[in-house]
C-alpha cells in the first residue's frame, strides 16, 4: 500500500499517543488479546500489526490453518486502529486524552474480506490504510500476509466515525 503524496507538514505523534494506541488495541479491545493482536508500526497513513500463529486460532487442524474469521476480525480491528491513527492525525492540537476519546463511536458499518490463499504459517502481518476519511463515514483497506510477504486475504471496510 502507499500513502499518497500531499503538501502538509508530515505529523508525528507523541510516545504518549502511540502507548496510549497500543493500549487501547493490543489490551483494553479484549477480543484483540484473544487474536493476539500486537501493533508493529503506526503512521498517520499506515498502522501494521502482527499475529503469532497459536492453537487456539486453528481452524482446520489438518493443515494447521488459520479460521478465517481470525483473519477477518484481525483485518477489521486494524481497518479500526487504522481510522483511530487519521482521526488522530486531523486533531494534533488536541492533548492525547481528548484525541483518544474521539474514537468512542467508531464502529465497523460493512466489510468485505477476500480469502485469496490458505493462511498456513507461524507469523502473520496485517497492514491498513485509510483511502477517506469523511466526517461521518472512514473507508479503508486491509492486507493480511504471510512471513514471507505473500498475500493471503485483502480487505475493505466502512465504519461510522461520528
């Protein structure tokens, strides 16, 4: 995925910000834990993230795969994180705690997931990037990859942000 290029200064958030994101994400959104969701990498364009492959996440034992709606939550908690991050990028004038609650009513409003190859590994990578942020409604995209770079699903996704 690449960021688009634009004329504005380029925004970097405080360690406080970014503590405070990974909090939110990887500990208080508690299904987050269940997927074992820890965030690699944010960027007010791009928020990358990874899942450890674990028994509990199995969801054909023969071959060792991934469930498919591991894949699906994982992408639609970082189409999320994704929007959070943008949300957060608009308001830097903003002290943390009152960007952060900005995020109370984001909610996923229609996702679609396309399953393009079986997600057989030890290490996942998830990637986002919001395509728009209005002042109702986010749009963005997903990427769910294996250890080796491959593509294994891709996502879009529509959330309510007010």
């Amino acid at each position: 995925m690449h960021a688009k290029k634009t004329d504005a200064a380029p925004v970097t958030f405080e360690p406080e910000f970014i503590a405070a994101i990974k909090q939110l994400s990887e500990e208080l959104i508690c299904f987050n834990q269940v997927l074992g969701l820890k965030l690699d990498h944010i960027t007010p364009t791009e928020v990358t993230a990874h899942i450890d492959m674990r028994p509990q996440l199995v969801g054909h034992f023969a071959y060792n795969r991934i469930h498919g709606g591991a894949i699906s939550a994982g992408l639609d908690a970082m189409g999320g994180i994704a929007l959070m991050v943008a949300l957060a990028a608009k308001h830097m004038d903003e002290p943390v705690l009152q960007r952060m609650q900005r995020f109370a009513k984001i909610g996923t409003i229609d996702l679609r997931v396309d399953y393009l190859r079986p997600g057989i590994g030890e290490r996942f990578t998830l990637r986002a990037e919001v395509l728009r942020l209005g002042s109702r409604v986010g749009t963005t995209r997903m990427e769910f990859l294996g250890a080796d770079g491959a593509l294994l699903s891709a996502g879009m996704a529509a959330y309510i942000v007010s």
